[in-house]
C-alpha cells in the first residue's frame, strides 16, 4: 500500500494549526482549516489519497460529518466513487438507521440513509474516511453503521490519528486503518 514518506508527512503536518485551549481549557485542537486553505498542500494530499484509493477494490467512500465530508467527497470525485454522508440524528431527509455510541458524559448517534449503498452488486465495500481520529466513538459506531447498512467496511482512513487516545484501536478490531499522519 501506498504510504508518504516522513517528508512528505511533515509538509502537510506543518500546514495544520494548532489552537491551544480550544474547545476547553487542556486541549490543543489541531485546526484542519489552515491545510485546506493552503491549496498546494491539500491538493498534495488529495493526490495521495487518490494514488492509495484509485485500484482499491471500493465501491463508496463515506465521509462522517461534517469535515469528513471535504475529503471524502473530494476523493470519491476523484477515483469515480459514490459519496456516502454520515450524519448526526436528523439531518437525513429519506428512511435512516442509526447507531449510538458513548461519550464521556452521555450518548450521541450518527445515521445513513437505509438505501445509502443500493446501487452496487452485492455487498457494497466502502471506504470510511474523517479528519481524526481521537478516542474514536464517532468512527466506531460510522464502521457499524455501514456494516449494518448491508455494505462491508473495508478501510477507515483518517488524516491524523492521536495515537496517545487509542481511538483506533478497536476500530483495528472491525477494519483496516490507515492513518496519513500519527501524532502523539
């Protein structure tokens, strides 16, 4: 499989901000808006995803709202793939199913239409793919949800991943991972 080298991934890294204090105080939030604006960097980075991606045996990328979105939807363009939104309760405007999943104060739930990967032959392979990974609620219960949609995950592909929270570890249980950038 296709990786970047440490260059390469030092280059988009150093294209990421980081905002300390955000959202509270203690975290350091790394801001994505900085590489997206930087259109060498990002197109860098599209082309890497599209290099690993395009003879991947994939039928839909799926993309977690909402910055899930900007790559998922730009790779699925791409490699000539079918877009899939992941989205929060009530965002959906057809039949949806759901998946719930834990936070560190309570439960929240992402959905997909019901028919969201009915175009393709058999069980639909999906690549999953967000901004992050960090204690990976959210991209646990996305793997799920495609899995219960009747399609098969068959990567989730994350542009950084905060290997100190472990997020993908039981995400590593369900599916493949991979990660452009690793940062402690």
């Amino acid at each position: 499989m296709i990786t970047l080298s440490q260059t390469d991934r030092d280059y988009i890294l150093n294209t990421i901000r980081d905002v300390k204090d955000f959202p509270k105080p203690g975290i350091v939030f790394k801001d994505i808006t900085t590489l997206l604006n930087d259109a060498k960097a990002y197109n860098f980075l599209m082309d890497h995803l599209e290099e690993r991606y395009k003879d991947y045996d994939i039928d839909f990328i799926a993309g977690i709202e909402s910055r899930g979105f900007i790559f998922g939807a730009a790779l699925a363009a791409k490699i000539n793939k079918g877009f899939v939104p992941i989205r929060k309760p009530k965002k959906l405007p057809y039949t949806t199913i759901s998946e719930k999943y834990s936070l560190e104060y309570g439960v929240d739930e992402v959905e997909i239409h019901i028919d969201a990967f009915r175009p393709a032959k058999g069980e639909a392979k999906v690549l999953l793919i967000d901004d992050l990974i960090a204690t990976g609620g959210t991209a646990t219960a996305a793997v799920s949800l495609i899995n219960k949609a009747g399609a098969k995950c068959v990567e989730a592909c994350f542009i950084l991943n905060l290997t100190t929270l472990q997020g993908d570890k039981e995400i590593k249980e369900m599916t493949s991972v991979y990660s452009v950038l690793e940062i402690d």
